[in-house]
C-alpha cells in the first residue's frame, strides 16, 4: 500500500520508527512532515495527509502527535476520511473491521515502540468485514453528508 504518515513535534520520534516498520512490511511512505522535534503546529502536516488518502493519492494515513487528539479531529473534518485514534491492537483491528476507518491515529505518549508497532500491523491487517458495518457506516456518511469509499 501507498501509506502517508505524518505527525507534529511530539509524534517526531514515533513517525520515524513507523515509517522504519512500514518501509520494512513492504510498504511505499509518503512523509507530510514534521522533520524535526522542533515545534510546529499539527494541522499543517495532519491535514493534508488526510487529503492525500481523501483525494486517493494514498491508500491510508498514519498520523501522530502527543496524545492523538489533535490529529483525529484534524484528519475527521477531511470529507473522505474515517480516522480512529487507536491505542490498543484491539482498538486497531476492529477500527477497520468494523467502522472501515482510513486513518490510524496515534499518541506519542501514549504508546511505547511494542505498542505502536502491534496497533499498526492488527489495522494494516484487517479488512472492513461490510455488511451490518457498512449500513452503519453509511448513516456516519449521511450524518455529515460525506461521501465515503469501500
């Protein structure tokens, strides 16, 4: 897959390992920023990877930042996109099974580096299951009069 990532000062660190486990799962990366732990402000590197996977360019997004919050509320208000902040492989997998979510989110300070890496493979391994799940998805579709792929 054609994954982007991105991630504020805080999320720095952990993007770059994530970027090293999705290079090494055979995956192509797209890096939205930030480059450095210097600060700067999360939407600027969140939204437009949440675009990217709006607009098709990318398959899925990885954002990051110091709890989460900030990113899955800027990826959430991108129409196209489903983000989940995820901080359990549980959480994870059944964020795609079950709400077909585009977009991992995760805190920086919430999860170690064995953590994140078992939230990322359960959500990169998983497939939207449909059927109850894609009815219920589509009324988050009506609700926000977004349009959502499968």
């Amino acid at each position: 897959m054609r994954i982007a990532v991105a991630s504020d000062h805080a999320g720095f660190e952990m993007k770059e390992f994530i970027k090293q486990q999705l290079f090494d799962f055979g995956h192509e990366v797209v890096d939205y920023g930030c480059d450095s732990a210097n600060p700067c402000d999360y939407p600027d590197m969140g939204h437009p990877a949440a675009e990217s996977v709006a607009h098709g360019n990318c398959d899925r997004a990885i954002l990051m930042c110091g709890t989460g919050v900030g990113m899955s509320m800027v990826a959430n208000k991108v129409d196209g996109v489903l983000a989940a902040l995820c901080t359990s492989a549980i959480q994870a997998e059944y964020s795609r099974k079950h709400n077909n979510a585009n977009v991992l989110v995760m805190g920086a300070w919430l999860s170690g580096k064995l953590i994140a890496t078992d939230i990322l493979e359960r959500w990169l391994e998983a497939d939207f299951e449909g059927g109850r799940h894609k009815r219920r998805v589509g009324k988050i579709e009506r609700v926000s009069d977004r349009v959502i792929a499968d």
